[in-house]
C-alpha cells in the first residue's frame, strides 16, 4: 500500500525566453508547445508516484518577477527550484547565476532542493554558454545541473524533474515542517492550470531509449 507524503511545491525561476513554460510543460504533458504568453504566472497540479510513495506536487511556472516584484514571494512557497537558462544566451546565464545567490542568501543551505537546467541545448549552432560553464556554476551553488532540450525530447526534462522532486522529498523527511504564513503568497495571483493536467498522475517507471539519453547532459 503507497503512503501519500506531504504536498511539494517546485518554482521554475529564469529569464523571459529562456524555454522555462516549454520544459514544464514537456515534463508534464511529453508535448512540447514553443510560444507562451508571459503575462502571469500559472500554477499546474498533478500527482507523482515514485519509490513506493505517492507525491502531490505543484509547479509554479514564473513570469516577469524582476519586474513585477514578486521573487521572495515565490522564494518563500517554494519547497524546492528550478532555475533554467538558455544555453543560446548569455544573458540568461548570467542571471541565472543572480537567482541562485539569491536562494542561496534567502534559504539556508541544504533547506531546500535546487536544480540548476539549461535549456535549447539542440540549437548548438547558437550556443553562447558551455555546459563546463553551467557545470561550474551548480558546484559553486552545490546543486544539481542538467543540460536539455525541450524542443527534442521529454527525457531530459523528466530526469531533471525527478531528480528534484526526489531531493524535496528527501529533505522534506528530514527537516521540521515550516510554519507558513498565510500572507506569504496569495493563489489569486496565478492562473490555476486544469482541465488536461487537473488529474494528471505520473509514474517514475519510464523507460528511456539510448536516443532519449543522448539528449540530455547531467552533472550530479
């Protein structure tokens, strides 16, 4: 009989154009979708089977906080963090790095599980960012790091995916559970996703083909 642990809530970080909407919804759906509207936030639901426990998970998929002022807001719900950047810009990098001393600065180390992904690794052509880049930086912020391709595969978002809720779990069974405030992060503030995703139950049982691996750089 599966036990049922406590809900996990996982904030995908990163600059605008930088594939983050693209890698959750390959995660969640296996589609991958390459425009978006960067208007607001969307909060998707669904339930996570894995190593004899069922988990039930919520991605915020952020948008604009930079400008809307609302990072230490999410910083403070969020149980664990995606912080994706694109391979094909610098720029992204940069501030990818920016988001993880941030967490670094607001979460105590080791409170709570970080994965570091960049995205668009197939435009190689483009490339402006080295993965021994993207390496370095996880082991400065000791996290974890991925290298993927929404537009390819969905293995890659998988794995990073699973990773991190495996963390969160980890450290969730660990740690004390934290008083939350009530103020911290109002709901009315994102868009619920539902209808496709509203029961969606995945499996951490998938088989992937040596093709799906060749997709995907980890640095554990």
């Amino acid at each position: 009989m599966k036990m049922t642990v406590n809900r996990i809530r996982v904030v995908v970080l990163g600059s605008p154009r930088s594939g983050k909407s693209a890698v959750v919804v390959r995660y969640l759906t296996k589609r991958y979708i390459g425009e978006y509207s960067s208007t607001g936030d969307f909060l998707y639901q669904h339930r996570v089977a894995f190593d004899g426990a069922v988990s039930e998970v919520e991605i915020l998929d952020t948008s604009n906080c930079a400008i809307r002022g609302c990072l230490a807001e999410h910083v403070r719900w969020g149980d664990a963090f995606a912080v994706v950047y694109s391979v094909c810009e610098r720029r992204s990098f940069l501030a990818a790095a920016e988001l993880l001393s941030l967490l670094e600065r607001t979460r105590l180390p080791g409170c709570a599980a970080v994965t570091l992904l960049g995205n668009k690794r197939d435009l190689e052509h483009a490339r402006e960012v080295h993965a021994e880049e993207g390496q370095e930086l996880s082991l400065r912020f000791g996290c974890q790091f991925y290298e993927v391709s929404a537009a390819e595969s969905c293995a890659g978002a998988a794995l990073a995916f699973h990773a991190l809720l495996r963390e969160a779990r980890a450290l969730a069974l660990l740690l004390p559970a934290p008083r939350r405030k009530l103020a911290a992060y109002s709901v009315s503030k994102v868009r619920y996703c539902q209808g496709l995703l509203a029961n969606c139950t995945v499996n951490i049982k998938s088989r992937l083909t040596q093709t799906d691996l060749q997709s995907v750089i980890i640095f554990l």
